[in-house]
C-alpha cells in the first residue's frame, strides 16, 4: 500500500497487533469509502477495540500500515488526530459532571470560546433529547443517555472520521433507534463512520459495506446483501396450537420453504431457516409458509421472524460458533443476545428503526443534528 486511494477514509494493509502470546489483530486489510457508514461485526475478543485504537493513532502497530485520509497513522499522527474522533466503548464523559458540564468542559479543551462552547453544547443536548437533563450529573443518566452524551461529546467539533466502538450494546431497543438515527444523521452531513457492533442486525440497518472479524482476521467483507447471501436470510418461529399436529407441521414446512426444519424443546415449537437466495424476502416466505399450514388444518398460534443472529452469521462464514475460543469466552460481558432483535409476527418490535420518539434524540428542531 504505497499509494493513497482517493475515495477511501481508511486504508489498511496487513495490520497487526499482538500482546504478548495474543495476535489481537493479525493482519486486517480495510477500504472504507468517504462518507459511508462502514460496519466491524465480530464476537467479544474479536480485535475490533483493537484495530479501532489503531486507527484512530491510541495505539501503535506492531506490523501493516493504516491510513487515514492517506495520512499514515503513525508517521502523521497529528494530522490523523485532526481528522478523528472516537466514541469509545466505555464512557468518556466525568461522571461527577453535569451534561452540559461536561460538554463545554470539552468544547474549552477544543479551542472553542466560552459563549461558543456553551451555545454549541446546547445545541446538542437539544438535537439528542438531553435538554432536560443537561443539569442532571452524568452518573444519574440511564444506558441510553450515557451512550448519546458520549456520541454528543465525539462530535463538538465535526470529525472529517468518526469511530464508534460498539455504540448500543447493552440498550434498549428504544435507544438503540435513537442512537441509530444520530449515526444517520451525523453520516447525513458528511462524517464518514466506522462502526464496530455484536449485532448483525445493527451492522445491517447502518452500514453499507460490513468487514466480519474474527480472532484478529477479516473473515468476510462486502455489502450487507453479499453478507446475507451468504449466511441465509434467517428463520421463522412457529408455536403451534397442538403439539399431535406437529409432525404434520414439519412436513408441510419443508415442502414450502424448501428448508432445514428443526424441532424446539418445546413441544409445540418449529424453527425452520429460510433460504436467502430463494429470491423471496424472509417475510415472504413466512407467509408462504403459513398459507400452507392453515391449507392443511394446522392451527399456528403465533409466529415470529428472527435475522440471522452473530453465531448464525459465523457458524455460516467459520465452522464454528463465535464461543468457541475459549479464551474469548472468558470475558463475562453483560451483552445481550443478538436474538433478542427477533421480531413479532404481530408487527414491528425494537429492531425495524421506526420506534416512536426516535426522532427526538436523532434531530433536532430543524431536523438535523448540528454536526
Ligand atoms: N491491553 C491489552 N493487553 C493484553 N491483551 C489485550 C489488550 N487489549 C486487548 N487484548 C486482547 O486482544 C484481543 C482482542 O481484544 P479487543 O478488545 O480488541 O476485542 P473486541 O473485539 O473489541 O472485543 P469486545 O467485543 O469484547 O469489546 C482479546 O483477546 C483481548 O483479551
Ligand atoms: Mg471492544
């Protein structure tokens, strides 16, 4: 990688970092394009905090190259350091201070004046619905406005480059759409992101090309319809009404879709997995598949839609489960289950980014956040 690529906020070639015996990152290749929403899915101990503190010059290489804007991360460091800015996993802001404290506190480290900083703080905590607790110390914020006072932080100054490692973990999914809309709204104006994320329904609503990482290694890249082709369009859940029918139900299933069925513990349960080169959406052939059972008598109580969950998406691309290293597994992080995004078959739940209230915390009166 001798040439910068025009088009690309980041470019890297080979990069690594180890930590003793541990090759955290083992060689990642990245292209981002400029103004896009770029996604890292991958499992816990995956390299995805580490190859974000790289990037963004917090932590030196042990081998590769990465560029920013062509700047090399560690012969430009200052210019690099210019361009960026990062969200961090774990909180940022000073617990003991205020939200708006906190933010001009941030916006004086910054260079901006004093009424400047106060205006511009303001401004924010209106775009991300913080405004009636702007006096309220930081400790004293649910998950969800921790997460958007961070971002609100990582955004005084517009950041040419903004990295965002694993913005909604541990939300609700109604923060989770307010903070989706804020990474809408701040690519909206130009700020290209890198977003690392657990979930693959995150990477799917955000992002328009996805990198999946995996013990340091980049194991799949492209945009999230190469990704989905590969790993199937997930599956559908049925309870039935009577557990004498279910055989019946499993037949019917497989003829319809034309897929794996499985038997859940549950003696009223089915899952059957649905085929994304069928040509057919998931809800599509959900449907299909529920003309055929009530044409055959069989009473469905209720059903549900699932994406394909983070394991799915790896047992598909590796062979193996994302729990499979041991060493990985070790670390008890209070993560969700991605399959938690599993949406009813009675309408919309958390995942679909159309949650009421949205919109308060994503834009602000003029419709926009004022990055
Ligand atoms: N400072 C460090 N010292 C030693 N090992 C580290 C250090 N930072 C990370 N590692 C190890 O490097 C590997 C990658 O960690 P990293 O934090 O980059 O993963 P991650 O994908 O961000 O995971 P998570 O989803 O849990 O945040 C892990 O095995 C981790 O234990
Ligand atoms: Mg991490």
């Amino acid at each position: 990688m001798s040439q910068h690529t025009a088009g690309l906020a980041i470019e890297t070639a080979g990069l690594v970092k180890t930590f003793g015996e541990t090759r955290a990152v083992d060689g990642v290749d990245l292209a981002v394009p400029t103004g896009t929403v770029y996604g890292v899915l991958g499992p816990n101990g995956a390299g995805k905090t580490t190859t974000v503190k790289m990037l963004a010059t917090l932590l030196r290489p042990d081998g590769g190259q990465a560029r920013i804007f062509g700047h090399d991360v560690v012969r430009e460091a200052d210019e690099v350091r210019g361009r960026v800015s990062l969200t961090g996993q774990y909180a940022s802001v000073d617990e003991d201070l205020t939200g708006t404290e906190n933010l001009v506190l941030l916006g004086r480290l910054l260079g901006h004046a004093k009424k400047a900083a106060r205006e511009r703080s303001a401004q924010l905590l209106a775009a991300f619905g913080l405004t009636d607790a702007a006096g309220k110390q930081v400790k004293h914020y649910s998950g969800g406005m921790r997460r958007r006072i961070d971002i609100a932080a990582s955004i005084l100054s517009t950041p040419d480059l903004l990295f965002l490692d694993e913005p909604t973990t541990g939300l609700d999914p109604r923060s989770r759409n307010q903070v989706w809309d804020i990474v809408r709204a701040v690519v909206a104006q130009g700020t290209t992101v890198l977003l690392t994320t657990q979930y693959l329904d995150e990477a799917d609503q955000l992002a328009s090309r996805i990198a999946v990482i995996d013990r340091g290694r980049v194991i799949a890249e492209g945009t999230k319809g190469e990704l989905k082709a590969s790993v199937g369009a997930g599956s559908v859940h049925l309870r039935l009404r009577d557990p004498a029918q279910r055989p019946e139900a499993e037949q019917v299933l497989r003829l319809a879709l034309d897929a794996d069925v499985q038997r859940d513990p549950d003696p009223v349960a089915l899952t059957a997995r649905l085929d994304a080169a069928a040509g057919d959406t998931a809800a599509a052939q959900a449907a299909r598949a529920l003309g055929e059972l009530s044409r055959a008598g069989i009473v469905v109580d209720n059903f549900s839609l699932g994406q394909p969950s983070l394991d799915e998406v790896f047992l598909a691309l590796t062979g193996h489960d994302t729990k499979t290293d041991a060493k990985t597994h070790a670390k008890t992080d209070p993560k969700t289950d991605p399959k938690s995004d599993t949406e009813t078959g009675t309408g919309p739940a958390g995942g679909g980014g159309t949650s009421a209230g949205a919109g308060a915390a994503g834009r602000g009166e003029k419709g926009e956040v004022p990055v």
